[in-house]
C-alpha cells in the first residue's frame, strides 16, 4: 500500500473522520457532496491541514501522527498536488512553472529546465514552454499544473476537482488526457471530485464521503451496482430508496409501497434504474405489478435522453426518450401514472 | 461666388455650434452648475501655486544654480538620506507589514493603529517623540551614546531616522494590503513542490506582490525626500549633516529666493516623476 491514512482532522466546527488507502498504480476517487469533507481530507494528505488524531503514510513512512508527535509539512512530503485553481505562478512561464519544483529539490538550473521541457512535451504542449499562464487555455494551463505535479516524481499525486476549472465543451477531452496521463505515473493517485463522468472515467475504486464520513467504498461496478446512501444513488444516476420489506414488498420510508422479487425481510436498499420506470397519460392495465399516481414535476434533458421527476408515493425519476415526451405531451404539473415491473425492482440488505 | 460659400458655410457653422453644445454637455455630464464652479476653484488651488512656482523660476540662471555648492550638496544629503532611510523601511516594514497581514494576535488592531499613526500625525510631533527616546537624555538614547558612543539626534543618522518614521507606513500599509489579498494558495502550491518557506518567500510571495511592493517603497522614498517637521525636530538644520533639500528651501526663502524656487524645482519635478512611474498604479482604474 502506498498511501495508508486514518484521517481525523477538525476544520471548524466539522469533524472529519475517514480512512483511505490506495496501492501504488491505483486510482482512488474521493467523492461526495459539497461540504463532505473532501477538500479537507486532500488538504490534510498534502499536509497543507493537520491530522487531530490518526495517522497518515506514504510509502510506509509516516508523515502525520500526532500520537507520536509527528508532522511532515508538505515540502517534505513526496506528493504531487494539482489544485482545483491550478494555481499556476502567473510570474512564471509554463517552463518555469514545471521546472520550480526540480529547482527546489536541489536541480541544477540547465537539468531543471531540460526535464521540464520533456515534460512538457510528454503532455503534449511542445512550442508553448514560454507562454505565461494568463497565455494558456484551460485545457494548457491544467496539463501544465499535471506536469508540474509529477515533474518532482511523487510518490503520492493528489488531483482536487481538475477540471472543474474548465467549461464543459473542453471538459471531455482534457478527461481523456488526463486519463492518459494519470496512466502512465506508477504512483499513488487520489482525485477528489463531484462529477461523476469524472469518477468512473479515472478511478479504480470510489471512496465516498458524507459529512465528513466514508459511506461507501468500493470499485465503480461496485457502487453502481449497490448505491448505499441517497447522494450514491444519484451520483451514479438510479432511483434509491430506503425500506422495510416483508414478503415480495417493500414499504418505503418515504411512503409507498413497491413490489420486488425476492425482497426478503428486514430493512433494505430499493434500486430502480430510470430507465426501468414506464410514463402514461392514463391507468395502464399491462403487466407491471406496481402502477402509481403522480404529477411531472421537471423535465430534464441529459443530452440523448430526458429525465422526468414524477411526485407520488414514491417520487421517482424515469428515463425517457424525446420522442416520448413529445408524444406524451409531458409538461411540469401534469397528472400521469408511473409503473415499474417488479424485477426491474432491485433489493439488497440496508 | 461669394453667396454660394456663405450658403455653404451656414449649415456647416450651425452644425458645429450644436455639436459644440453637445460636447459642452458631454463635459458637464449633467451636474449642477454651482458643483462645476466649485470644482473648479477646487483645482485651481492645486494648479496656480504650480503655475506660479513654475513661472518664477530662473530659467537663465537655473544650471548656474543648481551646480552651485549649496544646492548640491542638499540634493546629495537628500538622496543619501531618503535612500538609506527606504532601504531601513524595506528591511523592517515588509516583516512588520507580513506580520501584520498574516498573523493574529491579541493587540494586532492595536499595533496596526500605531504604525499607521505617522501617516496622519503632525511630523513635528513624531520629531519631539524621538527626541524624547533617542535624545541624548531619552530612554534608548541614553544607554546608546553610553554603551555605543552613537548618537542620533542631530546628525545624518538622526535624519535616516526622522525619515524613516514618517516613511516607512506608507510602504508597511501597501505591502501588507497586497500580502493580504494575494492568493495564498501559491504559496501552498508552491510547499508541495517542496519549496521551503525561505524559497516561497522569495520565489513566489515577492514576485506576487512585487507592483505594490515597488509602489510602496517609491512612495515610502518619495515622502522621506520630502520630510520636513520630524528631520528639523530630531535632527536639526546643520547643511551639509543635516540639512536636506526642504530644510534648504525653508533656509533660502530667508536669503535667497530663486535658491528656494530652483530647490522647490528639483523637488517638484522629483514627485512628477512620482507620480507618472506609478500613474499605473494609482490610476489604474481611472482613464
């Protein structure tokens, strides 16, 4: 194991409390909602936030334990950070900016600026060593702070929300580099993010966090198989509810009532994939064992599919085609029946 | 011939008087009339005494003037003193300006309040009080001319002294505004990339601020050159020790008049140089 940490750290008023641990070559994504801790946690891994309790190691030396009283501060750490902000040095050229960190680290000056020009061109930005930051794209600008990140050779490399700075239109393509990129570093890397696109598309493993707490940690088939928490399940795009079964039926927390094969007993997590969520204008008499009343209440276009919320017991989003919804006449307030087929209704132990 | 141009001239002359009335409004922007008068003698006051100063000088005479012995040697006291007197701000105002951006201690309001003081305080009270502790009775002052044999009042150090006093929160003021807002986050970027504080410091923190640290230390210059209250006060009217270029112009208005008007020269055209240096960043939001 590369990175090993029992995190706890107090930010405020907010206690975080997580453990996490990463091999090296593997990709780990911290995600959860806003104010779930993620940025804390980053930020006590980096050393830029003291450990309260717990302890942290990298390569199996520790650099955070107040037990024993002992603190690494981050420029003796062995990581890589590429902030949320970039944070270029704007004095600095993009040359200069990946070469600062080898001249910290003791490099002769003509080295330092050799190497970084490699680096540069490994990330594919050959021709532009002398722009400043304020001279660079989005997309440039990220591929540098990556190159900065991993010119030092890290043995731990920690990425908070990259690409969040970018505008959508980029977004998908610098993902696909930073894939690439991340790909060929043999390190420790941890993304923190809030996209999902970008936690199924880098990570190995989702490690997730909820008020400063692991809820959930697991592969991506993983938590999108098993949503456990009502942010996973729309993090990962399925109805999620929470219930009490008995026999093949399940009654929600929320209310309502729905019908699952082999529900078993007890309490459980109910998983209903959109797109297993039938729209009708009038009382469907087909085959679905559950059939439900409700009202639009959003219509929202996902690009090659629309999303319709439907109030009822349970409120529930269904997955539907354009076409459909032009059909249907769906519009916000209007009265429609929901139905589900009861295999399509998915339940595992809470 | 003649009637064809005055036909063709009218509509031309009317319609430059409309544009000239739309301009004059344009100027006015639609403010009260009393508000431009007012304005107006409101710059007045700054432009008549530089007109009037500007006008008086001896242009004939001025290159006699300004090689003579006595004005050099002002000028060379003047530029020694500021420059050493901004050299001591640099060394202790840019740490006392970093402590008071970025650390948080019980009294730092307080402290802040008193190393602004000199900004607004008669200067010739800030001289009575350094009298007071450096003087050769004074509490520090005392023990320095028994210990060291150094005394400050009265001499060139005195005036470095004086100057410094009344400088240095102009460039304390502007530095610890920029280390304030800069973004402190490329300091920490730059600690992952295993740069020690010292480098941080003067790799990323410096550069950063550098247009207010430059700013800060011309204007902290430019108002030690201009001292006056506090370097009569402590250090006296000795020429030569410490009788810097004010001092001269107060001195020759006795005596000498155009020596005063080509000192006074000197001294304005050293804070128009001032002022079109740093036009960018004073001005910067203005067109």
């Amino acid at each position: 194991m590369t990175l090993q940490a029992d995190v706890q750290a107090v930010q405020g008023g907010f206690r975080l409390n997580a453990e996490l641990w990463v091999g090296s070559g593997e990709v780990v994504a911290v995600v959860g909602p806003n104010g779930a801790g993620k940025s804390t946690l980053l930020r006590t891994l980096a050393g830029l936030h003291a450990l309260s309790d717990g302890s942290i190691s990298i390569d199996g030396v520790v650099v955070d334990c107040p037990r024993s009283r002992v603190y690494l501060p981050p420029e003796r750490r062995p990581i890589g950070v590429v902030f949320q902000r970039l944070l270029l040095f704007p004095h600095l050229s993009a040359l200069e900016n990946v070469a600062f960190g080898l001249r910290c680290g003791r490099m002769r000056r003509a080295e330092a600026r050799r190497q970084a020009g490699e680096w540069l061109d490994r990330v594919g930005l050959c021709g532009l060593e002398h722009r400043r930051p304020d001279q660079l794209s989005g997309g440039q600008a990220q591929r540098v702070a990556l190159a900065r990140a991993l010119a030092i050779a890290p043995r731990l490399l920690l990425l908070d929300e990259p690409l969040s700075a970018l505008d959508t239109g980029t977004r998908a393509a610098v993902r696909r580099d930073l894939k690439n990129g991340l790909a060929g570093f043999g390190g420790a890397k941890v993304v923190v993010t809030h996209d999902p696109a970008e936690a199924m598309m880098l990570a190995d493993r989702l490690v997730v966090l909820e008020r400063g707490r692991v809820v959930q940690v697991g592969t991506c088939q993983e938590v999108t198989a098993r949503p456990r928490s009502e942010y996973v399940g729309t993090f990962v795009g399925v109805n999620l509810f929470c219930g009490l079964a008995r026999r093949d039926s399940v009654l929600l927390d929320q209310g309502g009532v729905l019908h699952a094969v082999g529900a078993g007993e007890g309490r459980v997590f109910v998983k209903v994939h959109p797109r297993s969520v039938t729209v009708h204008r009038l009382s469907p008499d087909g085959s679905a064992r559950n059939v439900w009343r409700g009202r639009v209440l959003g219509i929202d276009d996902e690009g090659e599919v629309v999303r319709v919320t439907i109030t009822g017991q349970p409120q529930i989003v269904a997955e539907l085609t354009w076409p459909a919804v032009a059909e249907m006449g769906l519009v916000p307030g209007l009265e429609v029946w929901a139905s589900a087929k009861a295999f399509e209704v998915e339940t595992y132990p809470a | 011939m003649s009637a064809d141009v005055g036909l063709a001239q009218e509509p031309a002359a009317a319609l430059t008087s409309r544009a000239r009335r739309r301009q004059a409004k344009r100027v006015s922007g639609g403010l009260p009339v009393v508000v431009l008068v007012l304005g107006a003698l409101g710059a007045l006051l700054f432009v008549l005494p530089l007109v009037g100063l500007v006008a008086r000088v001896p242009w004939r005479s001025l290159g006699e003037q300004l090689f003579s012995g006595p004005i050099m040697t002002a000028l060379g006291l003047s530029l020694v003193c500021s420059g050493a007197a901004t050299v001591l701000c640099l060394l202790l105002g840019v740490p006392l300006g970093w402590v008071q951006a970025r650390t948080s201690f019980p009294g730092r309001g307080v402290l802040r309040a008193i190393t602004t003081l000199p900004v607004v305080l008669p200067p010739v009270v800030g001289g009575v009080a350094l009298l007071l502790v450096f003087g050769r009775r004074g509490i520090v002052g005392q023990s320095l001319y028994e210990y060291t044999g150094v005394q400050l009042p009265f001499t060139t150090l005195g005036t470095v002294l004086a100057e410094a006093f009344v400088a240095m929160p102009f460039l304390v003021l502007t530095v610890g505004g920029a280390l304030q807002s800069m973004d402190q986050g490329l300091e920490e970027a730059a600690r992952t990339l295993s740069a020690s504080k010292w480098t941080v410091f003067w790799r990323v923190t410096m550069p950063t601020i550098r247009p207010s640290l430059v700013a800060g230390t011309v204007l902290c210059w430019a108002r030690a050159l201009g001292e006056f209250g506090a370097t009569i006060t402590f250090a006296g009217n000795f020429p030569g020790r410490t009788q810097t270029l004010p001092l001269a112009v107060y001195v020759a208005l006795e005596t000498d008049l155009d020596a005063a008007i080509t000192l006074s020269l000197v001294l304005l055209t050293i804070s128009v140089g001032v002022l079109v240096a740093l036009r960018r960043y004073w001005f910067g939001g203005l067109r």
